[in-house]
C-alpha cells in the first residue's frame, strides 16, 4: 500500500539554527546540476542528493509536489527538511503550508514466487510507480506444465496445459494501474501423455488399452497374429508406417502417441461367391476382401419405343461359382393402346362440323396422346340477306338466310324478313289551298315498288268551287199519298283561304221518273224507290 509523508506537518516545527547553509530541492524545475545547489535555480532534484550535499546543522528546503521516498534516505547527519514552498521564497516564514504542500510517498510493491520446474519474471518483490501496469511472465521446465497460479490469494488458473511450444508452458498476467501491494505465487506439475493401441482383424497387441505415461517415461509394446497363416502386414507409429517388428518400444515419452497393426494370410488362393459378389479366401479358409463387385439386379439405360409400348431393358446380376453374370431382356413398363382415328361426336368449332382425331402410340420412350380437332363438314356460315329486296304487302321485304352448325350439324333458314315499312298512302297531304278558284291539296301516294320504297306527290283540285246541281231523293205527301220525289239543288261557290263558300238553292221538285202517277194511292211501292218509315227505300 502507498505510504504518503506531509513534509510540512513532520517538520515544519524544528527550531532553525543560525547560519545554516540552505540547499534547495525542486523536481519540476531541476536539470541535475553539480553542487552546491544552494539556490532555486539550481535546485536539486531529490532530496538524496541535498542530503549528500549537505553538512551538519544545515537546512534543505524542498519546494510543495510529491516525492518518492522508496529507496531509504540516509540522515546520518543532524540536517533540517523544511517544506510548503512555492519556489520563490527567500525567507522561512514566507511559506504557505497549507497551499503548497510538500508529500513524500513510497511505491507499492508485489512479491512474485515461482516452485520448482519453472520460473517467473520478474521474481521476488517488485517496486512499482503508482498508477502504472506490471507484466509477470510464467514459464516452465521442459516437460513440465502450469499447474496453478495464485494472484492476491485468488486462483487465476489450474492445470492449464495450453500454449504448448517444444513442451514448455508460457503464461503472462499483468497488474494494471497498481496502487497497492499484491501477490502472485505459481505452482508446476509433470506432463502427462497416452499411447493409443490398436490391431486390425486376426491379430493382437498388448497391452491393448490406452497407457498413461509421465514425462520422460517409457513404454514396450508386443504385436502377434491370431493364427499361424497371418502375419503382421502393416506396423504404424503415430499413421506412419515402419518396419513390421513382433513389437516397438516408447522411449523419453514427450508426447500422445499412436500404435496400429495390421495382419493379412500368407496367401489367397482360392475365390468363392458370397452374398452376390465374388471374395477371396485365405488357406485358412477365411472370408477375405472383395474380388469383384457382381453388382445389383435392376432397370438399365433410358425407356425407349418397341411396338408402340414403352419398355426398359431389365439386368439380373449375381454370382455365380466363381464369377459374376448378368442377363438382359427388355420389360413393358407402360402400355401407350395404339390407336389412330377419330372419336366422340360431332361437335360445332368456328361454325363448322369436327370431330376429335386422336392418335396415341410410343415416343421417345413415352407414351403419348395426340388430339386434333378436324373438319368433316363446312356448313357455309352465312347469317344475313340473300338476293334482292322484293315487294310484299306494299313494305320491302327480303330473305334473311342463316347457315351455321349447331349441335354437331351443319343446317340452314330462311326467313321472310321486312326490311323496310313503306307506310303505304294514297290522298291529300296537308292543308287544302286555292288555286285558278277552286280548292286543291297535296295528293301523296307512297309504297312499295320494285322492292324500294317510294313516295310521289302532285297538285290535285279537291273541290270545284263553282256551281253545282244535284239533287237527292227525299219521302214526301202527292195528293195525300207518301211518294218519293227527287228534290234538285243549285250550290253555288268560291275558294277563300283553301276553302270553298257554299250558296244552295232549290228548284221545283221532279216527280219521280221512274214513278207512275204518284198519285195513285195504293199502299204498294211502284217505282224503283218507295217511301217507307219517312225514308226513301228499295222495293222488296
């Protein structure tokens, strides 16, 4: 732990002695100047080196900052240290103890120990500047590993067996920003190793399980065949192979190591069928390695065409005596039914009869299904007028023909169509009108002619305005007897405005000419009229 000296407190309390030379200290403002430092500008640097300056009875006055004080100073001689000073002062009691004041501290320390079969670096106690870092490395003896290591009385690691390198152990633990004393002790322990054995079919080894061994130790192995007519083939050490022998020592062990025999007969010479496949066999009779793959039964190559069906060439593999056979014979793996013509019904396709043609057979190793509609019929698709238009009913009329499929059959209709309403006419259109005196219009006729329709208008008189007579028949009393008499009329007229003025006039009535003496009074109708209810009347 830091140790931290007031200067100004511990001192500034002995009594001064007259005529004392002073020497001066400053850290901050010193360039290590030879003696006599009796000033401040040239100051001593440290305190040891005022001490050794100075003689008895002497004064040292040490400007205020800190001081380190870890190698012991010597006071043999009876010298006063005075501290608070600012740097400037010339007289003892112009310093401020409280502003400026004058520290002197001790580094902390670390004890470093290392046991037996490695080190650490640094060892022993290390001083170190307070607040700075402090690196210890920890290495082993060949052969050797760290077992523990101990900070502050903590465990940091245990059997730590990494950071191998031609078998000795590095591990660095550094202290940062140290302030106080600490500790770190390691402890090493012996490398340990295996040896791994093992043999193949037909032969041993022994010992045969993993052996455990420590550094620099040594271990024999033996290898022998099970039987007489094997022999060791292959001796491997760590995978690589060396000079078959009945057995192999491990020496100075310094690493995990491997051991492998391999054993195989003197001779084959015989070669039998097993399982489907060929193998050879030792004259001991064991089964050994494999002579010939016979392979196993199943479909070869790609499906390919034969008589429109799909087949497959089929291998039957085995084995046989001694050797392996095969057989190949094709097998029908789909049956595509060959056909070729058409099927289902008729069917209507852009106003035509088709029927479905289908073909199906082998491809490529495929069967396949083709179907195509075909025509088997055109039906002339028509839908509208055929021919000229023609005149019926006094309209315009044509033949409408419709021609198509429908339901899988070609058919066609005809039908009488009106295509144009002629609105048939014949008379005076509009209002009357006078002309040369007498009433006229417009005579219209309109119709149907030569299958188009027409219209055709002229000037026609309606009326004659002028004199008109007529007469009509009327019942009337002849010498007391009810006649019909033929009563005449004079209309005289003019046109005004499209209309004609009616004047009537009467004349003297004519007797009936075809009436014999009316005034015959008998009840019977001689005549061709006769009046009868007041109306003149055919005869019965």
């Amino acid at each position: 732990m830091k140790t931290i000296f007031s200067l100004f407190i511990l001192l500034s309390f002995i009594p001064t002695v007259a005529k004392a030379t002073v020497f001066f200290v400053d850290s901050e403002n010193c360039a290590n100047q030879d003696e006599p430092y009796t000033s401040w500008s040239t100051a001593a640097c440290d305190i040891q080196t005022a001490l050794t300056s100075a003689a008895e009875n002497d004064e040292i006055w040490v400007k205020a900052g800190k001081y380190n004080i870890s190698n012991t100073i010597e006071l043999s001689k009876k010298i006063i240290l005075y501290g608070g000073f600012a740097g400037n002062e010339n007289q003892i009691d112009e310093r401020d103890l409280e502003i400026n004041q004058t520290i002197l501290y001790r580094n902390p320390t670390i004890i470093a120990k290392a046991g037996p079969k490695g080190s650490i670096t640094p060892t022993g106690a290390v001083s170190v500047i307070d607040g700075e870092n402090q690196n210890f490395i920890i290495q082993t003896n060949k052969g050797y590993h760290i077992d523990k290591v101990i900070v502050d009385g903590e465990l940091k690691i245990q059997d730590n067996s990494e950071t191998e390198n031609d078998n000795i152990f590095l591990y660095s633990h550094t202290f940062e920003d140290v302030s106080s004393n600490h500790t770190i002790e390691t402890e090493f322990n012996v490398n340990t190793y295996t040896i791994q054995p093992s043999a193949g079919a037909h032969g041993l080894i022994s010992p045969n399980t993993i052996v455990k061994l420590e550094y620099g130790e040594s271990q024999s192995f033996s290898i022998s065949p099970e039987k007489d007519c094997y022999h060791i083939q292959i001796l491997q050490i760590d995978g690589y192979s060396i000079t078959v022998e009945n057995s192999y020592s491990f020496t100075n062990v310094d690493r995990n190591h491997t051991i492998h025999a391999m054993f195989d007969v003197f001779n084959r010479d015989s070669k039998a069928c097993y399982q489907n496949d060929v193998y050879w066999y030792d004259s001991c009779g064991n089964r050994e390695d494999k002579y010939n793959e016979c392979g196993n039964s199943g479909f070869d190559g790609n499906n390919y065409c034969y008589d429109n069906d799909v087949y497959k060439k089929y291998t039957t593999r085995g084995c046989s005596g001694d050797k392996c056979y095969k057989n190949t014979e094709p097998i029908k793996q789909k049956e595509c039914n060959n056909f070729e013509g058409y099927v289902g019904e008729n069917f209507c396709q852009n106003n035509d009869v088709y029927r479905n043609f289908v073909k199906r057979g082998c491809s490529n190793g495929i069967c396949y299904e083709h179907i195509e509609a075909v025509k088997i019929n055109n039906c002339n698709y028509f839908d509208g007028f055929d021919g000229t238009s023609y005149c019926y009913q006094n309209d315009v009329y044509g033949n409408y023909i419709k021609r198509g499929c429908s339901g899988g059959t070609c058919y066609s209709k005809l039908e009488q169509i009106q295509r144009e309403e002629c609105n048939e006419f014949e008379g005076f259109e509009g209002e009357p009108y006078c002309q040369n005196g007498d009433q006229y219009g417009l005579f219209v006729k309109q119709g149907c002619s030569s299958g188009q329709c027409f219209r055709s208008t002229e000037s026609k008189m309606k009326l004659d305005c002028g004199v008109t007579i007529y007469g009509e028949w009327e019942c009337t009393t002849c010498r007391r007897k009810r006649s019909c008499i033929h009563r005449d009329k004079t209309e005289i007229s003019s046109c005004s405005n499209g209309y004609c003025s009616h004047k009537w006039t009467t004349a003297n009535s004519i007797v009936n000419p075809e009436a014999v003496f009316c005034n015959y009074g008998n009840t019977e109708c001689r005549g061709v009229l006769c009046c009868r209810n007041d109306t003149c009347q055919e005869p019965k």
